[in-house]
C-alpha cells in the first residue's frame, strides 16, 4: 500500500509563502487532482513530494516510508515517485525507445521494458524509433507516461500534462491516462487549473488559494457544496444569490429555497448551479416562478449562454443577472419576459 500523508506542510521562497500548513491524505491508487488559481501554491505542493525541494516545515509520508520531515528529506532519486511534465520533457535528440530506457538499470532487459510500457499507455510499437518532433503532442505526452511508468513508480505526479494539447485530443489522452493508471495500480496527483479537469479526472479534489489547502472532497460534493463563494466559482459557474435564512428554508430573489440551514436565522448568500434553472414562457396569471427577462444571448453551437435579468423587489429592488446554457433550438429570445424555476435546493454560505 502506498497511502500518501502530508502534514502541517509549509514553504517559503524569501518573503513569498508558497506554501502554508498543508495536509492532505490520499488513499493507495487513488487519484486526486489539486486545482487552484495561478500562484495559489500547486506546483510547490507536487515539488516537494517529488523532493525537489525541501519544505521549512511538516511531513511526507508515502507507505511506510517518511520522506521528508521539515528540512530532513529522502533525496528524489530515491523516493521512486513518476512525474510528467505539461511538456513531456522528451530528450528531443532521442527515439522513443531511448527516452523511455534512459537511465534505467542496464542489466534490466531494456527492450522488454520499452515494449511492455508502450502498452501500458496503448502506443504503437511501430513508433519505437521515432523522435519526438516526429509525434503528436498526444502521442509525445504517452511517451512521457510511458518513460515514467517504465520506472515502476510508487506514485505518479501530473503537472498540467494534458493543458498544451488541444480539447478534443485533450479528452481522449486524459482517459487513457487514467484508464492506464487505474490498469497498473497506480496513484496519481494531477496539478490543473482547468476545473472540469478536476472534476472529471479525480476521486478527490483539493482546491487550493494563496498556499492554502481551502478544502479537499469528493469532486461532487465540492462541487455542490463548497465552503465559499470563491471556491464555488473556481469549481465552475456559479450563481450566488443574497437570501433571508429560516428554519428549513431561505428566501432569495428567486423565491423560496430548499437549503441545509442548520438552526442559522438571518441574512446569508446562496449559491445554485447554473444548470438547477429552467426558463418558462411567462404565464401572465401570475403564477409559478419567479419574473425576469432574457438579456444577452451568446450562441455557442448546440448549447447558447443566455443572460437572464431579474428585477428584484424584496432584496432591496437591485437589479440581479446571471448566466445560464440553454439548447440553442429552443428557449426564449433576447428580450423575452420569462418565468423563472429552481430545481433542487441551495447551498448557503
Ligand atoms: P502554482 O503552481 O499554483 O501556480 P507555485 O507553487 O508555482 O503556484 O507558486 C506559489 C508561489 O511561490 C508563487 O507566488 C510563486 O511566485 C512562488 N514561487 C514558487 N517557486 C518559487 C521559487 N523557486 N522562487 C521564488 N518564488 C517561488
């Protein structure tokens, strides 16, 4: 079993803190993804597992085995952690062959080893003489997973490895991933700011801000209930709404609300997800959902992002909008007075 444990972990360049007190458990094969916005700490975490660096403060521990405790650290050659680089990092003057066998043991059956690991990440032995200028980015970034893997590490770090790669193939070259991760048995840490990324690649997420671990979960319990309004927004669109919190319920702009209140009164703000709203043609009577009118609509192919506008009367008469997807082939047109409806609860701050 290779559990990771990082405890009370913290980091310093100069006057910068890059990194403050962070702890964090992954369980054996596991894979999480560590988000946050640029600067917030990412790299800093993933370099100091690998031992890149050593920490000021804290503990590493893979398995059975510390590899760091404050400035005392296992040296990265012998941590037996795999890291992929956003560029792959390929020796760019060796084939496929020789970048994935370079510095591994010559008495190992060097051959046997490129193969097997060809395999592992589904890349054509056919390929084996290639440089990489002569492959794909996907391809090159296999290469990469290959050369790592051949290594038989305890742990693979991913650092943004697929953000170079354009969306369709991005998809594609993330699913073999972990499809070849969940094969061999092997945990991974993936650093992204692509929150989608996150979400779809992870059994847990960590979201990080200013060198803090702000929380770590499930990715769709982080995604419905996130413990503020910026992590809810680093995790994906969100509409946050001021509320009025009684027992049981809470009433925002858009009505009442289910919401988990727990025992709380008094003023807050509520978060729902964008894809919780459904635009009606207004029914005149009065009846039903909330009032507003559709704004701006921008058409982005099958799904459009429509901007819905609400007079609010009862949070001070401020004028609220926020954005939705519709399909493209129906809905309301710019301009259109709608009923709004809310499926599901909130998530209250
Ligand atoms: P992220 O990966 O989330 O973009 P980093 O871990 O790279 O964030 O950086 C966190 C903070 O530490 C940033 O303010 C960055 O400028 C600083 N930092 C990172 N590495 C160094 C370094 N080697 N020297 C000085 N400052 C650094």
């Amino acid at each position: 079993m290779s559990d990771l444990r990082v405890s009370g972990l913290s980091k310093r360049f100069g006057q910068t803190a890059a990194l403050v007190d962070v702890s964090l458990f992954a369980v054996s094969a596991s894979r999480t993804a560590v988000v946050g916005p640029s600067g917030s700490g990412k790299s800093t975490l993933l370099r100091l597992i690998a031992g890149f660096e050593r920490p000021d403060e804290g503990e590493i521990v893979l398995g059975e085995d510390r590899l760091a405790r404050g400035r005392a650290t296992v040296p990265a050659h012998l941590r037996n952690i795999g890291i992929v680089s956003q560029d792959g990092a390929l020796f760019p003057h060796l084939d496929v062959a020789q970048n994935i066998a370079f510095g591994i043991d010559k008495s190992a059956d060097r051959h046997a080893l490129v193969l097997k690991a060809l395999d592992m990440v589904k890349l054509d032995r056919a390929l084996v003489e290639r440089r990489p200028h002569e492959l794909s980015g996907g391809q090159q970034q296999r290469v990469a997973l290959a050369r790592a893997l051949a290594r038989k590490p305890r742990l693979m770090l991913l650092d943004e490895p697929f953000s170079a790669l354009d969306a369709g193939l991005r998809h594609s070259v993330r699913n073999e991933v972990m499809q070849t991760l969940d094969e061999v048995g092997i945990g991974s840490i993936l650093v992204t700011h692509d929150h989608a990324e996150a979400l779809s690649f992870a059994d847990q997420v960590a979201v990080m801000r200013n060198g803090r671990l702000v929380q770590a979960g499930a990715p769709r319990d982080l995604y419905l209930r996130p413990v503020d309004p910026e992590t809810a927004i680093m995790l994906g669109h969100a509409i946050i709404l001021p509320a009025r919190i009684g027992e049981g319920y809470v009433e925002t702009p858009l009505g009442r609300l289910a919401a988990v209140t727990l025992g709380r009164t008094g003023s807050g703000e509520i978060m729902l997800r964008p894809e919780q709203i459904v635009l009606e043609a207004a029914s005149g009577d009065g009846e039903g959902g909330c009032r507003a009118t559709v704004g701006r609509i921008e058409f982005a192919g099958p799904t459009s992002i429509v901007s819905v506008v609400l007079e609010d009367e009862s949070f001070g008469g401020k004028r609220l909008e926020f954005a939705i997807r519709q399909r493209s082939d129906s809905g309301a047109g710019a301009g259109a007075r709608v009923s709004v409806r809310v499926r599901g609860g909130g998530h209250l701050f």
